[in-house]
C-alpha cells in the first residue's frame, strides 16, 4: 500500500522515527555499560566467603531448581514475525548456584538484568547443570541461608 505524504499523521515523520530508534540505541548501549560496570566493581568470591560484603559475583553451577523447568526462560521475537511486532518476556523461578564451597541462593527480581551467552538480545535459557557467574546483593536470611538479589542484577552464562 502507496502512503502519499499527505497521508502522514502530522506527528510522525520518517525522520523522528530514525531519532527515536538512535534513541533507543544509546539508551541500549548506556545499559548494557553500567551492566559491565556493575559486574567489574563487585568483588569475586566463593560462596564461603560471603560474610563481609554487600554485593558480590559468585561463579557456579546450578544444581537445583525451585518448580518444574528451566531457572531462566528469556526471548525476542523479530518485528516481521506479525502484526503485533516486537514481542519479549521472561520467566524465571529460584535456582541454587553450587561452587566446591557450598551453595547459595538466587533469586532474579522482576527488574534484574539477564545477558546470555551471545549479549543481551539474544534469548537465554538456563537449567540445571549450567555454569553462570551471578552477580547481585548478598543476603542471609533467618535460616542461615545466602541469597542473592537485589536491583541492577546481572546473570551471564560462562
């Protein structure tokens, strides 16, 4: 279908539609840098060692989790798929990360950052016997267990 000039919304323009899509890719590029950043300033540690910090990155394999699945389910789908463009999700459930000094729990919050193997907008699956190195907030609850958590938390798949 032939769309005259005159047809355009008076809003829309080809060259704001080059501006927003830029846009997007700075605001893209700035993430996927303080990501990097985030994971560059927490310090590596075992899971023995994670009495005195606040965030750490735990490398490990994981070795159990919570429901039915995998830990990680991330995906895209491409905008010439159908008319509904773009579409993209994630499913994620607890997973416990194991390393030779003991385990911790993970959980990903609904506003984490997950990159796979291939960046960021390549889907990502995660399941038992995985390698990951996770990076977040260290907790330990009532029980004596370690968590990690927390806003800004990155999961890459090693």
């Amino acid at each position: 279908m032939f769309v005259s000039p005159t047809d355009r919304s008076p809003f829309q323009s080809s060259s704001s539609a080059r501006r927003h899509r830029f846009g997007r890719r700075i605001a893209a590029r700035v993430r996927a840098w303080r990501r990097r950043r985030l994971v560059a300033s927490a310090p590596r540690r075992r899971v023995a060692d994670l009495d005195d910090v606040a965030r750490a990155t735990v490398v490990g394999t994981v070795a159990e989790v919570v429901g039915v699945g995998p830990a990680l389910e991330a995906w895209t789908t491409d905008a010439n798929a159908g008319p509904a463009g773009v579409a993209s999700g994630r499913a994620t459930r607890p997973f416990v990360l194991e390393d030779p000094t003991g385990a911790v729990h993970v959980r990903i919050p609904p506003a984490g950052a997950v990159v796979g193997e291939r960046g960021a907008s390549a889907e990502t699956t995660v399941e038992c016997g995985d390698r990951l190195s996770v990076t977040g907030q260290v907790v330990r609850r009532r029980d004596g267990r370690w968590t990690l958590t927390g806003p800004g938390f990155v999961l890459r798949k090693r």
